[in-house]
C-alpha cells in the first residue's frame, strides 16, 4: 500500500489540540506520523483525581508476512504502564471508539458540530457505567 487508507484518513477530523471536558478534564492532541498511514494521540488527562497521560498510535494492523486489517485499530500507552487496544470507525459526523474488538459493550461515541470545533459524546461500559464527554478544539 503505497498511500493511507480513506478509514484512516477520516480521521483527519481529530488533528490540533483539544480540551477535554465531563468525565475526565485536560487536553489532548492528535497529529500525523509516518506520511499519514498513522495518528499519533498524546493524552495529558485528569479522571477521579488521577493524572492520565499517555500516547496512542492508531492505524491499521499489519502483521508481518499477512494483510493489512479491515477495522483501524490503535493501542494506548498509559502513564501507569498499561496498554490498551481499541478499534476506531468514523462513520458520517460520528465517531466510534470501542475498547477491545469491533462490536464491544465498552465504547465512545461522540458526534462533531458543523465546524469540526466540538464533539460531544460519551464512554458506555458494560452495566451501566460510563461518562459523558465534550472536546473542545483548542488549535
């Protein structure tokens, strides 16, 4: 593949500096990295009184010797030492991150303004649990 994929590239939308605002507060930004076949996420958060900061890398997988993934996939880097997968899909105005696989009960949504300048959304988790969330484009 000699250019990024049209999945990956819908997520053009996120690039700049966001503040963060519900269920967790801070800021975080999102730019290209490898001549765009992948987007960099760098996280400075606080959530329930803890400093969240981390990076993620998002794109499609592409093991060696095999094919490239369908879904795009990413993985987050957390302060704490943990790693995370998700799976993004920006289907219209509307953005889908599950936790884990495609199809997860763990997930965000949020929906961008006319302007890309916002998005609201929220964080849905099995049982009921979850949070609201507003991003606001900064830079």
């Amino acid at each position: 593949m000699s250019t990024p994929s049209d999945k990956v590239r819908a997520l053009d939308r996120l690039v700049g500096k966001w503040q963060i605002t519900g269920g967790s507060t801070g800021t975080v930004t999102y730019e290209w990295a490898m001549g765009g076949f992948f987007l960099l996420q760098h996280v400075e958060l606080e959530q329930d009184g803890d400093a969240v900061t981390g990076l993620e890398v998002i794109g499609h997988l592409h093991p060696f010797g095999g094919e490239q993934s369908e879904n795009v996939h990413s993985r987050y880097y957390g302060s704490g030492g943990g790693t995370f997968e998700y799976v993004y899909e920006m289907e219209g105005d509307t953005l889908t991150i599950w936790a884990g696989d495609k199809g997860s009960p763990a997930y965000f949504r949020g929906t961008f303004n006319d302007d890309d300048s916002e998005m609201v959304g929220a964080w849905v988790y099995p049982g009921g649990g979850g949070y609201d969330s507003t991003m606001t484009r900064i830079s």
